[in-house]
C-alpha cells in the first residue's frame, strides 16, 4: 500500500479509528487515500491514559503514527459552560485551546524535528495554529475543513435556546475572525461541499479550495430487495450523541415531532444509534420505545434494521455522514433541509425533506403506509451512495487536484 517515493504527513485531532461517525470517516477516508500514494505518518491526539491513536490503525496503514496526549477534562454540562465563559473571556475558540496547549506545541515540535514531507493535511481548523509548526517541514500544506466553524456556529446561533444564542454569535464572530487570518496561509483548503466552498471564499475571496465530498468506504446492500427490516415499524437516528447539532435535533425530535408520531402510531419505535450516549439516556429511559444502541461497530448494518432514517438537524455546517450511511443501509430517509445541505439530494426521489413538525409526522406515516414509495427511496438513496459518495468516488476528486502537489508547493 505504501509508496516509498513520496511521504505525506496527517495531522489530525482524533483518531479515525474505529471509524465511527462522521470526523474518524472523514480523517479516515484522507488516510487512505494518502496510503495508496505515499508513506504516511499520522501524528494524532488522544486523552492522558486513553490507547493511543496507532493502536487502533489496521496494519501496514501507516508509516508510522505518534500521540500527542491531552489532559483529561470533564464531559459534563456544568463544566462546559465553565470553559466556554473562559473562552469568551480570553476570545478564544472552542478546541483551539484544547489541541493549542503549550506542551502539546512542544511534543509536536519534537515529532517533526528533522524531518520533511511533501505534503502535510492539517485536520479541522482547530489544528490550523500548528501551521508554523509545519511549513518548515512540508513543500505543500493543507487544511481540511470538516465544517466551517463561523457557519457552524451562526446556525447553532440562529436555531438553538435564547440562553445560547449569544455565547453562538460571539464565537461566530471569533471564528470568522481565526479563519480570515489563517486560510491565506495554506497552500489550498479542502471542504465538504460547494456551500462551505463560497462560505470560505466570502472570508477569503483569494483562497484555493478543493470541494472534497464526505464519503464512506464502499460495502454491499446490507438488505435485500423487498427485505423487511428486523425491527418492525421504526425509525432510526445515527450520530455522535455529544456533538451539539446533533443533541439539539435529536431534543427538537423528541419534543416536537415524536408526541405526534407516537399519538398517530402508537407500535413505532425510535432507535437512535451512536457513541457519547450519556445525555440521551437520561430522557430515553423514560419512554420503553425509544432504544438507544450505544456505540456500534457498523453503523450501516444497524441502520439498515429499521425503515425509515431520520435527520432533524436544525444547525450545521460540512455535509452529513449519516445521510450517506442511511443511503448505504438502503433506508428510507427524510431529512430537514439543512440536515441533506451539500449532498447530491433530490426531494422525492432519494430522500424527503421536511420543514415542519406536521411535515415530519405526514412524511414518516406515509412512508409506513405505503411500502412501494418507501422502496423507491431506498433504491435511489443506494444508487446515490455507489455513484457519489463511497470512498473510491471522493477520492477522483483529490487525484484530479492533488496531481501537482506532489511535485510542487501549491495546489
């Protein structure tokens, strides 16, 4: 896998593996695709007394991978907003700080000491201070966004509780101010889709960026044709069950839409499958219908146990993961708007889109009622999946783009 003639560096803020959810699939995808083409070295953060990033990589990946460890800090709501007033405070954008440490800077130092690369992939831009660090070391330097962070926080802003909204604006305000300082210093930026594209050049008109598409590795229809799903009449969600879009529509679901649902079709289930699921269980114990999984090792496998894929994200930015994995299970899926943004979406054929809790109620039952709609969605979201969205597909558009920079400083 590995070619000796040239060296790439991965710089990346969690470990990819196990690939679950949608930064490890996306940081994963990178390392692949740099693994096919050149000697890679991945240099990785991990919590003090977790296993370190290499521990977890399938053999012969990489050329060699590093851990830079992190203090351990707290998970719960009351320590959050402790660190983000202090954040506030010293202006300071969330998880620059956590990956910016002075200690983790030196152990980053001593890692690249004497060495070089000819192209160096930063992850998210809360790595994106390291590129000092960096340039010295690498001919080309690239920064992979998975979401724009001022946009990022401008809809949690405009979607989220009155008590949030201004903490959101004024990282938002931050965040645009971190990313006009920095993209210039790239030689290009990667983003998810053509909306994060003009989101960047808004900021930096001059910019050189890639539209390198989410995407997951490709996998077999996990359900056959006309194959009933082994849980009934339910509907499933998958994501992080930390990350804050997807806590905030997963609480919009619960309280808006799922009463109405269930009070229409009292037999459906709600699973909601994915890792970091502390918060959820606290409201799911109370209703025997709702099931939440916990981390699973194949999220296409489980998706493809339920009917009906539901998106209710109200904020975001970058293109959503667990759309395409819905589309792998072969699951019907219906999504808000901004849930399906940047995603090669058709409204009706691949996948619905709903814009209000009455919309979701009549979407879900008609879909139930009527097997036949609910399996062209299916197919179409399948065929979407291997045509667009599997690894093999994201990664034409790094070969067509990346060609030069093997052999120059520039995209």
């Amino acid at each position: 896998m590995v070619n000796e003639g040239k060296r790439s560096l991965l710089l990346a803020p969690e470990c990819p593996y196990p690939l679950q959810g949608g930064g490890p699939m996306r940081t994963g995808s990178l390392l692949h695709y740099l693994a096919g083409r050149s000697a890679v070295d991945l240099i990785g953060f991990h919590e003090e007394g977790s296993a370190a990033c290499g521990r977890a990589l399938p053999g012969g990946l990489c050329a060699s991978a590093a851990g830079i460890a992190l203090p351990r800090h707290s998970k719960t709501l009351p320590a959050k907003v402790v660190r983000n007033g202090v954040r506030l405070l010293r202006r300071r954008l969330p998880l620059m700080d956590r990956f910016g440490g002075a200690s983790s800077r030196r152990r980053l130092r001593d890692l690249l000491a004497n060495r070089r690369w000819d192209i160096g992939i930063v992850e998210h831009l809360w790595c994106a201070g390291y590129i000092d660090e960096l340039r010295p070391r690498c001919r080309a330097v690239v920064l992979d966004l998975h979401n724009v962070e001022s946009e990022l926080h401008r809809s949690c802003a405009a979607s989220g509780p009155r008590a949030e909204r201004w903490s959101h604006m004024r990282f938002c305000t931050l965040a645009k101010e971190v990313e006009r300082k920095l993209f210039p210093r790239f030689d290009c930026i990667l983003v998810a889709s053509e909306d994060d594209r003009a989101r960047v050049l808004a900021l930096r008109p001059k910019a050189k960026t890639i539209v390198y598409p989410n995407a997951i590795p490709f996998c077999g229809d996990p359900r056959r044709p006309h194959e009933e799903p082994p849980h009934g009449d339910s509907i499933a969600f998958s994501g992080n069950l930390e990350y804050h879009p997807n806590v905030q529509g997963l609480d919009y679901f619960r309280q808006e839409v799922w009463p109405l649902l269930k009070e229409r079709h009292p037999a459906l289930t709600w699973r909601i499958i994915g890792r970091n699921a502390g918060r959820i269980r606290v409201w799911a114990r109370d209703d025997r219908d709702i099931h939440v999984t916990g981390p699973i090792k194949n999220a296409v496998e489980e998706l493809a146990k339920s009917q009906i894929a539901v998106v209710p994200l109200l904020a975001g930015s970058g293109t959503r993961v667990k759309i395409i994995e819905a589309w792998a299970a072969s699951c019907a899926v219906v999504s808000t708007p901004i849930g399906a943004e940047g995603l090669p979406v058709r409204d009706g054929e691949n996948l619905k889109i709903v814009r209000s809790p009455a919309g979701w109620v009549k979407t879900i039952l008609e879909l139930l009622r009527d097997p036949g709609a609910a399996e062209r969605l299916r197919r179409n979201g399948r065929a979407t999946f291997e045509e667009h969205c599997s690894w093999p597909s994201a990664w034409k558009t790094l070969d067509r783009s990346f060609a030069a920079m093997w052999s120059k400083t520039a995209c």
